[in-house]
C-alpha cells in the first residue's frame, strides 16, 4: 500500500494506524476488523500498557518505545488518542481513524459499563477505578477531544471519522490504507454489550 503502513513491519519508527476516538465508540471493531485485514493489532491493554506509554512519555522518548515493535495498530488506548498530534510527530506517515458515536449513546454505554464494573466488583472479580457515573464530566470530555482532534486533523487524507456503530463497513478502512474491501462481513463487536 502506498505511503501507509506495512502489516507486520518491524522497524520501530515505521508508520502505524491510530484509532483516536474514546472508548465505547467501536474500537473493538476497530480492532477486528484492522485483523482481519492483516495487521496486528492491540487493543486496549489495560493500565499495563499505559504505563508504558506513559513510561516512554515521561522519558522524552517515542511513546510506543516500550511496547511491542511489531503492532501495527492500537484502538481504545486513552494515552495515545489524547496525544494525536505526538504521535503525528513521532510516526510520521501514519494514519488516523477517529471512531466516534452520538453522544448520549456514547454515555449510556458508558454507564452501563461502570455498573457492571461496580457489580463485578461487589462480587470481587474487578479492582480497577472505572467505578463512578460522571456523565456531565464525560459529556465535556467528549466534547473536548473530538473538537480538538477534529481541529488538529482537518484537511488531512490520512484521517478518517467513522461511526461504526451507524454500520459504516469497510469503505473507511479500506479508503484511509487504500487496499482492497475484503469480502468478509465486518465485525461489529461488542454490539449490546
């Protein structure tokens, strides 16, 4: 594919592919599909993962440093969508796919997810801190990045929005990488969860 990322490179400084959207706006599909297509794909990861970034952040270095150099692509990483325009910087030729959602459905999803937190936690099989209802601190949150990664973006043809949710398809994908749909149906993961 021309100018774009190359599944399964090695080289730490080679383009990737940056779903830049908030958690719960599909980047579950996001990452599936991105398999599908081949490339490798890492998909939240946990605190773990983001104390990596972070790591590598605090240290002045590249922030995907300390993680693994043969990921292609990353989705519903809070540390990286919220640093687009480093990430612009530091991996040049990159693209950049910001999932989105309407945001009351955003929010009800994000509800629903801190109440089955707080009762997994209640049943002693969660210790994370995703725990309290926030919806007009979310609702600003999202308000926020969107505006500023729209911003930031605008006029690129290495960005797309998309909202999966809506069964955008592969069109977008396939689009921002220039390669081919696949016939395979697109996953909507998580769908209802």
């Amino acid at each position: 594919m021309p100018d774009g990322p190359v599944p399964g490179g090695t080289a730490a400084d080679r383009p990737r592919v940056f779903a830049v959207g908030l958690n719960k706006t599909g980047t579950t599909s996001f990452h599936d599909a991105m398999t599908l297509l081949g490339y490798k794909s890492l998909h939240w990861g946990g605190p773990p993962i983001r104390e990596q970034i972070e790591a590598a952040r605090d240290a002045g270095l590249p922030l995907l440093s300390n993680l693994d150099q043969t990921i292609d692509c990353y989705s519903d990483i809070e540390v990286l969508a919220k640093n687009a325009a480093l990430l612009d910087q530091q991996y040049p030729g990159s693209r950049y796919m910001m999932t989105v959602r309407p945001v009351e459905k955003w929010l009800d999803s994000r509800r629903r997810h801190v109440e089955n937190n707080q009762q997994r936690k209640a049943r002693g099989e969660y210790d994370g801190k995703f725990l309290v209802v926030e919806e007009d601190k979310w609702r600003r949150q999202y308000e926020r990045h969107y505006t500023r990664t729209r911003e930031f973006f605008a006029g690129r043809d290495d960005f797309v929005e998309v909202d999966i949710t809506a069964g955008a398809g592969w069109a977008p994908f396939c689009e921002l990488l220039g390669v081919a749909e696949p016939s395979t149906p697109f996953p909507h993961s998580n769908k209802g969860k």
